[in-house]
C-alpha cells in the first residue's frame, strides 16, 4: 500500500498526513537567505561560504542514517533504508552525494580540502547538525524516520534553486549542480518509503503528535543552520 | 598494504598483531558446550536451544555494523564497512545471513515464528548481546573495529562445526548450514580488512591496548553468551 492509499490506511490517516504536510510552512524555503539565493542576490562569498557550511550537513547524512538502521530491528526496514546511505556514501558505479557536493564546492571556487577540514563551519551549523543527529542516535525509529519527511518539501526548492542557478549564477559551471538534479528524484523516492513507513507506525494519537513533532524538530534544524549561515555571510 | 606488510607497517605492527592474536586462548571455540558441539555430544534440544539464543546475535550484527558507520565520519572506510550490513540483511539477489540462520532453524527443527519472537532467548545471551551493541554504539570507532576481531579465529571453528554436523548431527539438513559455509569466506575477508584498520588507527600504546581489551570484550560477549545456553540446556 502507499501511504495515500486510504483504502486500507490506519484511521485518521489522512489527517495525520495533513499534520506533517503543514510543516512546510516552517520548511527552509522561506528563510530569507534562500529567498535571497533564489531571487539571485547571493554574492560568491555567500554561495561559498553556504556551500562550505552546508557539507558539514551532508557529511552527517550517512552518519544519521546509520543511527537510524541501527535502531531499527526489522531486516525488511533496512534493507530499503541502506540505500541511502549507499546514495550519499557511494558505491563501486556511483561516486555518491557527498562526492557530488565537493564537486559543487569546486564549482563555486572552493578547495576540496578546505571544504573537507570543515574549517569555515560556523559553530550555529555544527550545532544544529549534530542536534540532528544525536536526536536519530537516541529516539525511536519511528521518530527518526519521521524527521526524514522534511523531503516531502525538498524537490520544490530544488527545482527553484536548480534555476537560480541555471539564470543567475553562471559563474558556476553546470556539472557543479549534479548533486541537486539528483536530489529531484531521490527525494521523492525516498519521502514516500518514509511517509509510508510513518503512517503504518504511528497509529495512536501520541506517537502521531511525536512524529509531527520529529518534524516539526528537523524543520528547525534547516532553519537554524541558515540563520547561522546568514549571520556569517552578511553579504 | 596489508596489515602484514611489515614493510610499511606502522612500528611496532607485529607485536600489537600478536597481541591481538593472543586473544585466540580466550575464543569460544574452547567453551566446554562447543566443545561437546564438535564431539556430536549434544542433544537435539541442545542444538534447537543453541541455534534459537544464537539467533540473537545474528538479528544484532546489522544493528552493531550500522552503529560502527554511523560512528566513523570517513566515507571510504563506510563504503567497505556497509558490504557487513548488506551480507546479513541481505540485498535484491541474496537472502543474506538472518535468512539462512533461519533456514538452519527450520533445518533443526524450530519454526521460524518461534525464533523470530525470540522466545527462546535466555536473559544472558540477551545482556551479553545487548552489551556488545551497546559498546559499539559508544566507543570510539577503532575501539569498535578492533571488538570485532573475534573473525580473526572464527574459520576453524566452522570449519570443525561444518564437520561435526556433518558428522554427528545428520538429521540436520545439509541445506540448514548454509550460514556456516558463507561464513568461511566472508570472516577471513572482513577480519583482514578490520586488522587493517586496527594497525592502521592504533599507532600509540594506549589505543593498542585499548584495541586488545575490546577484542577481549568480545571474547567475554561470546563466552558469556555460551554459558548461559549451557545452563539454560543442560542435556
């Protein structure tokens, strides 16, 4: 069944899908950094120092979805889960997201080892990623899985983002957006196995109301990683 | 290099290598109910008993590999580590090694149902397997690699095993060792990566002898987990 399929979903599904869905409202599209970005009004300084920031996110993807296999006692669950880890670590075929945002990196003037060593990570970004992190290391799968569904959002401002780019900041060669072009079809992918998995977990009004909450949580995480972004690159 | 490759090897390679290899005198292949295992002295309902607790440990490998990814922030290393995972859960073409302990469970005698819901397991093999998971949720990366040399002596004992129950054991389906087999060329593969590792990151005294007190640990895990199935089935 899929998640929408009302036909054999758990009672008040619908609203519950509801719930999650109206934290886009709270999504990182709206932060005016990414407003600005979009509306192309980033300097190079600022769409370097947000590409730098942000890899200590993407390094920490695999890391999170880790925790969450582990977490989780159903063989059946990880099997499909592990492909995302394969997606962003790579594999012998597919150099794999992180490798995707270190060529974004070089695309937009920076040095694979600077990007790596981390060294213009803000302390506001670290935070709020290891928050996000630990928060997968120590709640329930469910809650886990549900913070993933910030993915639900995430191919409208990749589309927006891709044609920022594409129209405003032609400095950066084109091979340098891979990793977003990607992003629209594992996100979709990847946000209905997770709102699927979501809605046959949580059932009773509790843990309904944590996962909205499991959200709710990772919505602040984007949100705060930009804020901090945003003090460092005043423009 | 490989972890024997004394020429590039880290000072002092051969020595911490045998220390590490000292361990073998502490391996569950010398537990008294192994020991009765491999001399067809066990009952059937020693086996299922044996087979039912084990089944533990084997629904725990994934969940202690994921929390050792989910632990070390260098993607190489994770690209390798991830294959563990991907051998016990299973993928598209193989049913990995939970499915085929539970193939050696049916070969036995034990219905799949039982062994999934764990009734079976005794309160000791669970804090024994529990601890190890724990521990490598918690410790250090390199600590948590080095935990998992026990595959450093894990072919001789199956190769004995294969042989006992082929022996001894001929009610058993011979199609139920398929787990035991499989083992035989993926322990030696995986514990030379993980020497590897081990020589490579432990350099200084304290995190040499912190690896050897984790492969001890291990040690502990496996032996503890056998004398609690040996009083839980007596004979």
């Amino acid at each position: 069944m899929t998640a929408l399929d009302e036909t054999q979903a758990p009672a008040g599904t619908e609203e519950f899908v509801a719930a999650l869905r109206a934290n886009a409202r709270r999504y990182h599209h709206q932060h005016p950094f990414h407003l600005r970005m979009n509306r192309g009004e980033l300097s190079r300084e600022q769409i370097r120092g947000w590409v730098a920031n942000r890899f200590h996110y993407q390094q920490c993807i695999p890391l999170k979805d880790a925790a969450i296999l582990s977490n989780c006692p159903d063989p059946e669950f990880r099997r499909r889960w592990i492909g995302r880890i394969l997606d962003h670590d790579g594999t012998a075929s597919d150099p794999g997201g992180i490798e995707a945002w270190l060529r974004l990196a070089e695309a937009v003037g920076l040095s694979r080892a600077e990007v790596r060593d981390e060294r213009h990570v803000v302390p506001g970004v670290r935070f709020a990623v290891d928050a996000y992190v630990t928060f997968t290391r120590t709640r329930p799968c469910a809650e886990a899985v549900a913070s993933s569904l910030t993915e639900l959002f995430a191919p409208d401002l990749m589309s927006e983002r891709l044609a920022a780019f594409e129209r405003y900041y032609t400095w950066v060669e084109g091979e340098g957006l891979t990793y977003f072009r990607n992003r629209l079809h594992q996100a979709p992918r990847d946000s209905e196995h997770a709102l699927q998995l979501v809605t046959e977990w949580c059932r009773s009004d509790d843990q309904r109301e944590r996962a909205v909450a499991a959200l709710s949580f990772k919505c602040d995480v984007l949100w705060s990683m930009l804020d901090a972004i945003d003090q460092a690159y005043p423009g």
